[in-house]
C-alpha cells in the first residue's frame, strides 16, 4: 500500500476536517447528531471524499479559473514568463487555456528541477491549497447566514472568506515568485522540458516563419 506523504495527507483530508469544523460552528447540535449517526463508518467515507473534494478544486477552480485570474493580474508569474519563451497555445487573447497549456509544462520542468521536488517546499505549496480550500468551503455557510439571516454566522464566514482568501493569494504570490526566479536560472532545464513535452520555442518558430 504507497505511503501518503504529509502534504499529500493535509491535502487530502484537510476539507473533511474544515467542513465539518465550519458545520459545528453552524449547527453543532446536528454536527454532534451526525457523527453518532454514522459512527467510524462515516468519518471513513468522510475522509475518503475529502480526495474528491480537494481533485475537484484542484482541476475545476485552482487550475483553470485561480492560476488564469493570477496570470491576468499579476506583473509576471512563471506561466507568462513559459508563455514569453514559447508557443504554449495559440491565440493573442490570454485565455484559461493559455495557463492551463504553461502550468503543464511547468510539471515537466519541475522533474527535471530537484529545488522544486524539495519536501519543505511542495509543503508550503500544500499550505496555499490548504488557504484556498478554507476560504471557498466557508462561502456556503456564508451563504445560508444570508438566506437565514444569521448575523454572527454572517460575520463570522465572512471573516473566513476573506481573511483566507487574503493569506491563500498571499501565500501563492510568494510561492510562484520563488518559482519564477528558480525557472529563469534554470532557463536549459526549461528548454530541455519544453522539447520534450513538444513544445516550440518562439525564436524557433519565428524563423521558421521567415
């Protein structure tokens, strides 16, 4: 059986946790009912959608809708900066597609980078999910303080939304500045991950042109 890894295993299983640590701070009458109801059988099934939950943020919200909002606003990060140095995905307008196409270069590179596999470093990189998933999971509760006039839930969600919102976007400025610095000094693993992933280079392509 592989072992799980500690961010892996925070990653995993943090939104079982938070979800049910948010549904307690809600209703902690029924939040108590419901772990008597279903018992050890329950906190199992729990655990096991807390993978479900984290992949369904990971490939629907972070991947395509967080990393392109990032691209848009930010000065540099190092999916424009792959973006600059080659031809990820065709089009002018920078749409989703175009971040999506330079993050996954970006894996390739980071095999070939051992600064990017270090363990205290994908840890903190765990983390920012971790800010993430917190602030996002907070939003329904929030939403049923509206629909149900709940003033201190209100606030108090609230206060989770934003103030995790803030430390996850934070946290991921920080982490990805790190990675653009480490990708520009590595710029011959880049172009080593990019031919073999396929991908042309726009010095290449613009003499092909010519």
């Amino acid at each position: 059986m592989p072992q799980l890894s500690l961010q892996e295993a925070l990653r995993y299983f943090f939104a079982p946790f938070v979800l049910y640590f948010y549904f307690a701070i809600y209703d902690k009458d029924d939040a108590i009912f419901l772990a008597r109801e279903f018992g050890l059988v329950g906190v199992a099934a729990f655990l096991v959608a807390g993978c479900v939950i984290y992949y369904l943020y990971r490939y629907l919200i972070y991947d395509i809708v967080i990393v392109w909002l990032r691209d848009l606003l930010d000065r540099e990060t190092y999916r424009t900066y792959i973006n600059s140095r080659y031809c990820v995905a065709p089009g002018k307008i920078w749409l989703p597609h175009h971040s999506m196409r330079a993050q996954e270069l970006y894996f390739q590179f980071s095999y070939l980078e051992p600064l990017l596999q270090d363990p205290r470093f994908r840890l903190r990189a765990a983390g920012v999910h971790l800010l993430y998933e917190a602030s996002l999971l907070a939003i329904p509760f929030l939403t049923l303080g509206f629909i149900h006039k709940q003033t201190n839930n209100e606030i108090l969600f609230g206060a989770f939304v934003v103030l995790f919102a803030l430390a996850a976007i934070r946290g991921d400025a920080i982490q990805e500045g790190e990675e653009l610095i480490i990708m520009k000094a590595a710029s011959t693993k880049l172009d080593e991950a990019a031919r073999l992933a396929g991908v042309v280079s726009r010095s290449a392509a613009g003499q092909t042109k010519s």
